[in-house]
C-alpha cells in the first residue's frame, strides 16, 4: 500500500520558507571541480565587502587606534619633500 502524504499547515509553510530564506542570506552555492559545494558568505556591511567599508567610511585617527595603517591614506608628496617640487607654493 502506497503512504499517504500529509499537507503541512500554514505555520508550517511558513516556517520552512523563513528557513529556506535564512539558509539564503548564510551561505553561497559554488562550484568546485565540478561540484556545487555550499560555502559561507563573507560578511558585509549595507550590502558592501567589509574591508571595502572600513576604507570608505573610517577616519585615520580609528584607522592607527585599531592597528589598520595599510588603509591610511598618505600623499606621496608629503612623503617625498619639497625637493621635487619646483613651483612657487602661491
């Protein structure tokens, strides 16, 4: 004899979509030779790779207090001198 399968009820529709849509935001099908393989996303920030944020958004001053100095700014020609410029300052 064959099972009779049994309807779920609203609540339970509803709570198998907002899981489908969780495992969603979580994690990212790839392949990886030749397989699709779910992996975790990275995190961001409004929709924006964290990194990509922290460069956009933060001042140098939080940048040195939290040991991030790769993502300071500098101007070369603060770095370099006076000695290469040769026009008048005004």
């Amino acid at each position: 004899m064959a099972k009779i399968k049994k309807k779920l009820t609203k609540i339970q529709k509803q709570a198998r979509k907002d899981a489908k849509a969780e495992r969603q935001k979580k994690y990212e099908w790839i392949f990886i030779n030749g397989k699709q393989v779910r992996i975790k996303r990275s995190p961001t920030i409004d929709g924006i790779d964290v990194d990509e944020f922290i460069e956009r958004n933060a001042d140098p001053i939080w940048l040195h207090q939290n040991e991030m100095w790769e993502y300071i700014d500098t101007d070369e020609e603060q770095l370099s001198g006076k000695e290469d410029n040769d026009e008048i300052p005004f």
